[in-house]
C-alpha cells in the first residue's frame, strides 16, 4: 500500500520526535563521559559540549589508584551478585507457596504483603529495628532487609499459576519433592521472567547509595555509589584529598589536572558502566520476561 503525503509527514514528524527525545536522554550521559576524559583545570572554565577540548586520563588514574574508590567498587559487585542471587531465590520461594490454593490463610498473607506496597514502618523504626537486630554496620545491612520483593513476588506468583498443574504432579510421581518441582521444574521453565526480575534487582542493588549512607559508617563497608555522593556532595577538592591514603598523597601535583566535578564524572562512568554491561546478556529475555509475568488468565 502506498503512504500519502500526510502519512509521510506523520512518520517523519514521529521519528523527530523520537530522536528528540532519543538524544535528550542519552546527551547528558556523554556529556559525563566527555567531562570525565576531560583535563579537569579546563573543564571549570565551562563550554564541554560533544568532544573533550583537552583529552586526560588522569581523572580514571585517580579513580583506579584510590584504595577507597576500588574497595567500594568490589563491595558494590559483592553486594550486588549476593543480594540479587539471594533475592531471587527467596522471593520465588515465597511466591511458589503464594500461588497454591490450598494454602491456608492464602488471601490474609497476600493483604499483609500489598499493605506492605503502600506503608513502611518509617526511618527511625526502621533505623531502631536494624540496630537491634545487630546489622548496623555490617554487610548484611545491604542485604536482608530487601530479600523479598512484594512486587516480584507478585510476578512469580501469577507467572507460577500458569505453569500446568499436571506437570508438577507428574514430577511428584516420578518422586520429586516440593524443592525439586519448584528448582527442577518451575524456576527453568521460568528463565524469561527470572532473568528479568533479576535485572530489576540487580539495577536496585547496584544503584542504592541512601541505605548504606544511614545504616554503615564504616568507610570500608560502603558501596562505591555512596561514595560517589560523597564526593557530589563535596565542594572542596582538599577534603577529598584528606581522606586519601598515603600513596596518592604522594602524587598532589599530578592531581592539579584533577577538580571535583571531573572527578565525580569519572566515578560516574565507573560505578555505571558494569551494569549497562550486564544488559545486552539479559536483553532477548526482558520483554518476553515483562509480558509474560503480568498477564493473568
């Protein structure tokens, strides 16, 4: 069928929109990433835009040499694999219980996990709560308190009651236990949704900064996105400098090439890419994971 004029305006008007829209959302990313290559004395004088006016890679040394930086960096990935990894398995747990009729006082648990959508107990309780249960600056602070997701629960849930009774109870004649249906059986024939709620949870992990930031005051303990909003939030490149070990004491006059705001942009692009690289693995899942798991029969 051939496009009329109109249709050919439309479409070209929707694909200037979208491209638009398309480089106001990728934009302000390279422009980190171009402030990050950038000498960061030459970088206050303003008017970065596409292309770094004086190439540096002394912002990345900085980065890579800092003790605290690197020592974050892994806390991030140990916090992020074990978190997900736990999170997952404890919320399918949960959920595989969820999606059976017969279980007792089915309908009551699922009210007190909605309600637990809409209202939490608030930060002090919260704060009071951690600190009793002797997780106030510990690792596992990161992780616990997030192991089950209401939303994710729900997901698997409805996921679950579409899988056919009749293979379950084929699997039990065969001699499979309830753990052996629900990580033989269930969870592979569920790969496009955990791999898709694995990716929210991971992108949750990786990306909180406000939990280690009330709950760790131990500088060794904190994620490397914590630490990046501690160096935001710094607007004094001598402090920083401060807390720095003595090895990069060593190198003050090569810091000069180095302010804050480059800084940061560097420990941007570090503490971002790792999981922008994740994606592309889990991207032929994500869509098929998404529909599959909100549609209800």
């Amino acid at each position: 069928m051939k496009s009329s004029t109109g249709d050919k305006i439309l479409l070209s008007s929707i694909y200037t929109l979208l491209a638009l829209l398309a480089f106001l959302s990728f934009y302000p990313f390279w422009n980190a990433a171009v402030i990050s290559f950038n000498n960061g004395t030459d970088t206050m004088k303003g008017g970065i835009t596409f292309w770094p006016r004086q190439f540096s890679l002394e912002n990345y040394r900085v980065v890579f040499e800092d003790n605290r930086l690197i020592n974050g960096f892994i806390i991030s990935v140990l916090r992020t694999v074990i978190g997900t990894i736990s999170s997952i398995a404890v919320t399918a747990i949960f959920a595989y219980g969820m999606s059976k009729s017969e279980l007792i006082g089915r309908k009551p648990y699922m009210v007190l996990c909605v309600i637990t959508m809409y209202f939490s107990g608030g930060l002090i309780p919260t704060f009071l709560l951690i600190r009793e249960l002797h997780m106030f600056n510990t690792f596992w602070v990161m992780v616990i308190p997030g192991l089950i997701s209401v939303w994710n629960m729900i997901i698997f849930r409805t996921f679950f009651k579409g899988i056919p009774a009749g293979l379950e109870e084929s699997s039990k004649i065969d001699g499979c236990s309830n753990w052996g249906v629900l990580f033989r059986i269930i969870l592979p024939l569920s790969g496009p949704v955990v791999a898709t709620l694995a990716l929210f949870t991971a992108v949750s992990h990786w990306n909180d900064w406000f939990t280690p930031s009330i709950y760790i005051s131990d500088s060794t303990l904190m994620p490397i996105q914590t630490k990046l909003q501690q160096i935001l939030n710094s607007n004094i490149m001598s402090e920083q400098m401060a807390q720095m070990d003595s090895a990069a004491q060593g190198r003050m006059n090569r810091m000069k090439a180095v302010t804050s705001k480059s800084l940061s942009m560097a420990t941007m692009m570090v503490a971002t890419l790792p999981i922008l690289c994740v994606y592309p693995f889990v991207q032929k899942y994500f869509v098929k994971g998404v529909m599959v798991g909100s549609l209800k029969e």
